[in-house]
C-alpha cells in the first residue's frame, strides 16, 4: 500500500513538473493568441508597452527584437529578471522610444531609470512632501489610529508607500496626481500635436 502511495506521488509530482515547463515554454504571444486576458505591465511597464504595441503590429518577439536593435535573448532576460529594465541603455531607450512612437522620458519612466518625484519642482525636495503628508496622516483623526507606529522615523521609501496608501484612502495629493506610463505617452502625444 505504502509503495503504491509512492508511485501516486511521483506520478502527480513528474505531472505538476511538467505542466509548470509546459508554462514556461508558453509565451505572452501564445497566451495573447488564445485570447487571454494577459496582464503585460504586471512584468513592467516598459515590457507591457513594447509587448502590447509589437503584438498590435503583428510582430514576433524575434522582429520586436531587432526593432529595438537587440536579441530575442536580451527581450527574455528583461522578462526573467536576469537583466534589470532599468539599466537599459541610452541606445535602447532611444530605439523602444521610436518604435512606441513616445518620448524618451516616457521610456525612461516606464523602465524605472526616471521616477515620478523626479518631475516634482527643484525647488521644494521630495522628502520634505514626504515628510508633512506623513505629518497630516498622523493628525488625521479617522487614518491616524492606523498608522504604524513611529511612522516618521521609516526610510523614504516606506513614507512614500504609506503616503500613497493614505491618499489613494484619503482622496488627498501631497506628491501630485500619479499618472501610467501609458497615460504620461498619451498625454504627451496629445500635447505634441497642439
């Protein structure tokens, strides 16, 4: 009886192993094909972007690749994780901006080189917003008891996640409206073409 409980497990355990390669092998094309609902930006949103637009113009991975003046290689260790997106090159930058047709800010944006306190104004640092939206969330009588404690005293980008978490509740901005890098493409292909 123990044997055959052995032999179960094994067989469940090769069965688990190869659906999870078959997985593996499947790509955002395949499952963009079979008409599923797939989340691109979930990877990051540079990739979702280049992917959405490359499977919109009929493209391979391999074509979207050389479009980009790369290999289909360095498109799977972005997607992997092996290279980090936001370590992409001027030149890569450069070309993912004039195939997706948008400024090279929104790449940068999208890849993450670039943040959205960096279009904050120079004139008043991004830690002190950070800091008085911290302050008005711990005087806030229905967000504050909820606040973990010494709040104040987090690394910045803690306060940051906090913050956003409290405005997202709150319905209040203390760092500006947060935009896609979708929405930021969109806006600046419409304000280019005034």
């Amino acid at each position: 009886m123990a044997a055959k409980k052995k032999r179960a497990k094994k067989k469940a355990t090769k069965k688990k192993a190869a659906k999870k390669k078959a997985a593996l092998k499947r790509s955002v094309w395949d499952d963009l094909a079979a008409g599923e609902d797939v989340d691109l930006t979930r990877e990051n949103p540079l990739l979702g972007m280049l992917f959405r637009h490359a499977w919109r113009q009929g493209m391979s991975i391999s074509q979207l690749a050389k479009s980009l003046g790369v290999t289909p290689g360095y498109i799977s260790q972005m997607r992997s994780g092996h290279r980090l997106i936001k370590h992409i090159s001027d030149e890569f930058a450069d070309r993912a901006a004039e195939f997706l047709g948008v400024p090279r800010s929104v790449v940068l944006l999208a890849a993450g080189r670039v943040r959205e306190e960096d279009f904050l104004p120079a004139d008043e640092p991004v830690e002190h917003q950070i800091d008085l939206g911290i302050e008005t969330l711990l005087r806030d009588p229905r967000y504050a008891p909820l606040a973990p404690p010494r709040v104040a005293e987090f690394d910045y980008e803690t306060k940051l996640l906090i913050l956003r978490l409290y405005e997202d509740a709150s319905g209040k901005s203390f760092l500006g409206k947060r935009i896609t890098a979708d929405e930021a493409a969109e806006l600046i292909k419409r304000l280019s073409s005034d």
